[in-house]
C-alpha cells in the first residue's frame, strides 16, 4: 500500500514531465515512421524532375537536330547502306560486287574465296575490324587483264561502287598476249544490328567530314532492286498427308 502511494506520489509531482516525455517519444516514433519516408519521397520526386528536365531539353535538342535533316535522303542512304554494308554476310551482294566490276572495268575474274563460315550467323571464326563492331570476311580474288584494266580494276574496288572492301596485299605475275594476273588479299565487312538500343534522349552521332563523304559517295549510288533484294519463290514439295 504504502508503495502504491509512493508511486502516487511520484506521478503527481512530475506528470508534466512524464506527459512530455511521452509526448516527445510519440512525436519522434510517428516522425520515423511517416515524416521521414514522406521527405526521402520528396527528395525522390524532386530528383526525378530534375532529371525529367534534363532529359527533356537532349531530347528538344535532338528534335531540332533531326528537324535540319532531309528526311528523304537518308532514307535512300539508308537502303543503299545496307547494300554497301549489310547486316550479314550476303555472299550474293559479293557475287553481285565483283560482276559489276568485272563488267565495268573489262578484267577477268579468275577466282574467288571467301570465308563465309556459318551462312546464317555471325561466326566466331570471323575477326571485328579495329575501332568499330563491323565483322571481316577475308578474301581472295584472282583477276587476269591488261595493265590498263587492271588499273582501273583496283581503283574501282575500294570506290564504294559495291560492297565494302579493302586490299591487304596483292602479287602480280605476267602472263602471254600482254595480260597480267594478279592475286588480291583482302577483306569484306558486314555490320549486325546492335544488340542493345540506345536511350530515345541519347545524342545523335556526330558525321565528320570523311564521313560526309561515304554518305554522299553512297547516297549517289545507283543500285539495281536484284541487287538490293533477291526474291525467293515457294516451291511445294512432298505431300502435306503421308496417309492419303
């Protein structure tokens, strides 16, 4: 009894200072648990507008970029492209490039090897050129013809008439009636879509003046549609029903 009165005591001489303690204790718990997540939210939102800010002004500067371009030539670029350098190997385009060339230039063309690998994909067997993802298709290209033909010749590979190539080493060998054989070293490209696509406010990139060249070299090609596409046609064979 006598405790309980002491306990009595105690509480009425210092209630004000229990009743703030417990309310300063509720006011810190209820701070933890809502005040503050609320401010981190805060802070997220405030963070993300900034970012949306940002975002929006590369995205209006690339809008005004891609405003200046002309629309049309770089769709044709692009089709054109895709023939200069397309997305696989396309032996038929190199097949393609090398009768042009022939029938352009007037040599013969002796023989070709190409390291095709696997047809359909984008073999390890095959190197990256330096500097970019683009694969190399090595080449060997014999040719017979006059010095003047074979002039020409080599001066019309790397002319972006055609696919894309390069000569690494060549070795010439005269032949009877003036003609001269010459043996080419060298290699075609292809270039595979990305894998990853990069963001919609990402820059656009910038062309140099090499660049603007290719594109202008290959803007100006005229490309045949069999050489851009090769039609394929349904052919039915065997019978749809074994048991009939």
């Amino acid at each position: 009894m006598k405790n309980l009165l002491d306990f009595t005591t105690f509480f009425r001489r210092y209630e004000i200072l229990l009743a703030s303690g417990g309310i300063i204790i509720i006011v810190v718990v209820f701070s933890f648990k809502l005040l503050l997540p609320n401010f981190a939210k805060a802070n997220n939102i405030f963070l993300q507008k900034a970012d949306l800010k940002a975002k929006l002004g590369r995205l209006e500067k690339k809008y005004k970029a891609l405003s200046s371009l002309d629309q049309n030539y770089y769709s044709a670029s692009y089709s054109k492209f895709d023939y200069v350098l397309p997305k696989s190997k396309d032996y038929v385009t190199l097949f393609f490039t090398f009768d042009n060339l022939q029938t352009k230039t007037g040599v013969t063309i002796l023989g070709t090897e190409f390291q095709l690998g696997e047809i359909s994909t984008s073999s390890a067997t095959l190197a990256r050129s330096k500097g970019d993802s683009a694969y190399q298709v090595p080449m060997t290209v014999t040719v017979l013809g006059t010095p003047e033909q074979l002039e020409n010749f080599m001066s019309a590979l790397t002319d972006l008439s055609g696919r894309i190539l390069t000569v690494d080493a060549t070795s010439w060998e005269a032949q009877a009636g003036g003609f001269i054989q010459v043996t080419v070293v060298g290699n075609a490209y292809f270039y595979p879509p990305p894998k990853m696509i990069k963001s919609v406010d990402a820059p656009l990139p910038v062309i140099d003046k090499q660049g603007e060249e290719i594109l202008s070299k290959v803007a100006s090609l005229q490309v045949s549609s069999d050489e851009q596409s090769i039609e394929t046609t349904a052919v039915n064979v065997g019978k749809k029903n074994l048991f009939e």
